[in-house]
C-alpha cells in the first residue's frame, strides 16, 4: 500500500477530500469544537473502509440475488472502492457468495457502502 493509498483512507468522504478545519474561522472555541465533533461523527459514518478491518456483507447495499452465468449464481451488492495505486474511486461490485471483490487485475485496498438514492 503506497503513502497515498493511506492518505486516501484517512482523507476521502464519498470521493471528496476532507479539508482543513484550522482555515475556518469560528467565533468561538466551543463552536469550533461542536463542528470539529459533528464533522468527525460525519467522516465516521461515510468514511473508506480498509478491506484489512472487514469486508461488505449483505448491510451494506442492495444485494442483486442469483446474479451468474451458466450454472454459476451469486448474490453481489455494490460498492464505492479504492484500489491500490490509483488516484480514483470506482463502483465495483462484492461477490458476497464467494466474499471477493470482482474486479480484474486491480487490488481493492478501502472500500465504502454506496450513498442511499
């Protein structure tokens, strides 16, 4: 995992970098803090999942039944990925029937449930 995979994880809320509070200037320290609190209680709920801490499960997203070709069926949901090396997020999808990440030759290293619509 490369530094700016780490930052990525650290830094990214549904694509989007999570910017400096000390360039905002508040009237007072207490506001300062209950925004401080209310943005981290944010970036906790939607911030990227390291695949290392747990893997999508059904939970996560809208899982897609009996999804396959041939023979072959599996329950897929999809989610927000960060892959190792690109400077990107992507939709991907879980195969949640054989817990895998079905993409090609990328590595999925932090991933997010899809906002709801």
């Amino acid at each position: 995992m490369t530094e700016y995979d780490k930052w990525q994880i650290d830094n990214m809320t549904n694509g989007v970098y999570v910017g400096q509070l000390d360039k905002v200037l508040f009237p007072s320290q207490d506001v300062k803090n209950a925004y401080e609190a209310g943005a981290q209680s944010e970036r906790n709920k939607h911030r990227m999942i390291p695949v290392t801490e747990r893997l999508p499960n059904e939970n996560d997203g809208e899982v897609h039944k009996n999804c396959g070709w041939g023979e072959r069926h599996c329950d897929f949901i999809k989610v927000l990925a960060s892959m190792e090396g690109k400077k990107y997020l992507s939709t991907e999808l879980f195969n949640l029937t054989d817990k895998k990440f079905e993409v090609n030759d990328n590595i999925v290293i932090a991933w997010q449930p899809l906002p709801e619509a």
